[in-house]
C-alpha cells in the first residue's frame, strides 16, 4: 500500500483533531446564555432598588434626627428662660417680704408696733411639775 491511499485517512484525522481542539477551547470560556444575562439584569436591577430605598430610608431618618436637635435646641433655651423668671420673681419675692418692707407696709395700713412684746410659750412648766400647752 502506498502513502496515497493513507492520505484521505490523514486529512480527515486532521480535520477531526481540529474540531476537538475548537471544541476544547470553547468549553474553556463559559456558556452566555441570554436567559443567565437577564437573570443579571434583573437582579442588577433589585439590588439598585434595595440600595435606592435603603438610601432614602437612612435620609429620612436623619432628616427625623436633625428635627429633633433643633426641637431639643429650643426646649433648652425655653428653660433657661424659665429658670431666670424664676429666679427673678425669687428675688422679687425676697425683696418683698424682707423686714424693712413689711415695716413699712405696716405702716401704710396703719399698724403701730407694740412697746411691750408678749411672746407665747407652747411648752411651759407649771409650778407643780405638770408641763402644760398653752
């Protein structure tokens, strides 16, 4: 047999090895499938929407934060401002009732003071020994 009736059987060999090595190099590179590319879009599309409201959630709650900073701010300073009116009318009261004041309301409405002061005694002693009130 001479190499000329070998040579179909060579050639289709090469052409068979070909196919295989073309075979074995896609399987290397993974299969994109249009539905696998959808399913990535689709959930592409969720975690940006998840992401959107968690977003816009932690903004609300700091818009909720910042509003009561501002309400507390303001309860502050309405106490201190109580605190000094009371403080104020404290005063006042003090200045009111202190003795020189009251003599001197005294006397406006007529009061005279008394040239001999009697002062009660709750608990005091009888000659006998028997402690007696009032």
């Amino acid at each position: 047999m001479a190499m000329t009736a070998l040579a179909p059987a060579i050639s289709r060999s090469r052409e068979i090895i070909a196919t295989k090595r073309a075979e074995v190099a896609l399987k290397l590179v993974p299969d994109n499938l249009e539905a696998t590319q959808e399913n990535r879009k689709y959930f592409a599309k969720f975690v940006s929407i998840v992401g959107l409201l968690t977003l816009m959630f932690l903004l609300f709650i700091n818009t909720l934060l910042a509003q009561d900073a501002f309400t507390l701010s303001h309860l502050k300073l309405e106490t201190k401002m109580v605190s000094d009116q009371r403080e104020a009318i404290a005063r006042q009261i003090d200045t009111l009732s202190s003795p020189e004041n009251l003599a001197k309301a005294a006397t406006a409405l007529g009061m005279k003071p008394s040239q001999t002061p009697t002062f009660l005694t709750l608990n005091s002693v009888n000659p006998a020994g028997n402690v007696s009130n009032g």
